[in-house]
C-alpha cells in the first residue's frame, strides 16, 4: 500500500467482528515488527500473541478503571513485555540521561499497528493496562512490566475511517535554515 493511504487508514479501532485472526497472522506481524530499529539494537522485549478464547480471558487486563470495555469483543491481542536494555544502552542512559526503552516500545507498537493494516487487520495500542493481571494471566513473575498492549482484529465492514484529527503542520514542523 502507499505509505500515505496506510498512515490514513490505520487508525485506533474499537469494534470488531466476529472474524478471527490466524495465529499466522499474529506471528507475522510481529515477525514484521521486530524489523523495528531500537536504541543499539537491543530489542529489548518480547512479544506475546494471546489469540480467540484466551483473548476473551485477556480482555479484562486492558479494562482498568472501567476503560476500554469494547475490548471484550475483541479476537486478539499482542503484549509487548518489557526487556532488560544492553548494557551500553544502559550506560548511554546513564550519560545521557535518556532512557531509551519506551522509546524503542513506541517504535516497535507502530510497527506492529502498520504491518497489521498493511495486512488488512486493524489494531488499536492500549496504554490502560493492569501490569500485575498480565503477569498472572502469562504465568510471569509480578514484577515483569508490560508498557503496551495492542489490540488486533477485524474491524466491521461499515466502520468507518475516521478523518485524522492532528495539530497544523506549522505549529510542529520548521525547517531550519
Ligand atoms: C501510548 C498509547 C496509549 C494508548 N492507549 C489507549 C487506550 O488505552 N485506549 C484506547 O482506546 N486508545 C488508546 N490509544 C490510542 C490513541 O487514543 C489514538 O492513537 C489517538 O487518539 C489518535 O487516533 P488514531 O490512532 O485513530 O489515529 C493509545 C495510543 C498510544 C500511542
């Protein structure tokens, strides 16, 4: 797809049909998403793709604070857990003073949110989350962290494509002579 029509299209979902997404899928996308660059290549995270029913088990994990309650219907979702960084990116932290890690999360979540329209599924990133209830559903120990969830699936056929919302170009952008 040309890059313009993707950015336009991807967009934050929160219906889905009944449709299912293949575990296939779920692993290509991400397989697609670790080709993210991160801060010396540490990737450091791992995914989790919990697909159909465990989904529905999942579901309530994205729902603090009564938030995202369409996420029931929603047939997947991909967890982003929280790595330890390379030991130069630590000390480039530490030099720095530029903690490097939830920007390699966010590079890696757009990503995943673009190979997955680019596939014709849609996704939405969830930052509402219960880190501890992820933990016990994935069986880790409490303290491992999860910055982001993205939820993934079909959106219905009559959902439509929101016209962006974004600041004026001027007020962001200004080339410098
Ligand atoms: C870090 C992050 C956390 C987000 N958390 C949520 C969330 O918990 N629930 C939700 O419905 N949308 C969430 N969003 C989606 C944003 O609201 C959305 O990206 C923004 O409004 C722009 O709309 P668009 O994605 O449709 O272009 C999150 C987005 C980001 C980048």
């Amino acid at each position: 797809m040309d890059i313009e029509q993707l950015f336009l299209k991807r967009q934050s979902t929160r219906e889905y049909s009944a449709k299912s997404v293949s575990d296939e899928d779920l692993k290509e996308i991400c397989r697609l998403a670790t080709l993210a660059p991160s801060a010396v290549n540490s990737q450091p995270y791992k995914l989790f793709a919990v697909n159909g029913e465990r989904a529905k088990e999942f579901a309530k994990n994205v729902q603090v604070l009564g938030s995202n309650k369409w996420a029931s219907a929603c047939p997947a979702f991909i967890v982003i857990q929280k790595g330890n960084p390379a030991i130069v990116e630590r000390l480039g932290q530490r030099i720095l003073k530029t903690e490097f890690l939830p920007i390699d999360v966010g590079i890696l979540s757009a990503y995943i949110v673009l190979a997955a329209e680019n596939m014709g599924i849609q996704t939405c990133i969830l930052g509402m989350r219960d880190e501890k209830g992820i933990a016990k559903f994935l069986g880790l120990d409490e303290k491992a962290q999860f910055p982001l969830v993205i939820a993934v699936g079909y959106a219905p056929e009559d959902y439509p494509v929101r016209e962006k919302k974004r600041r004026p170009l001027d007020e962001i952008f200004k080339a410098v002579k």
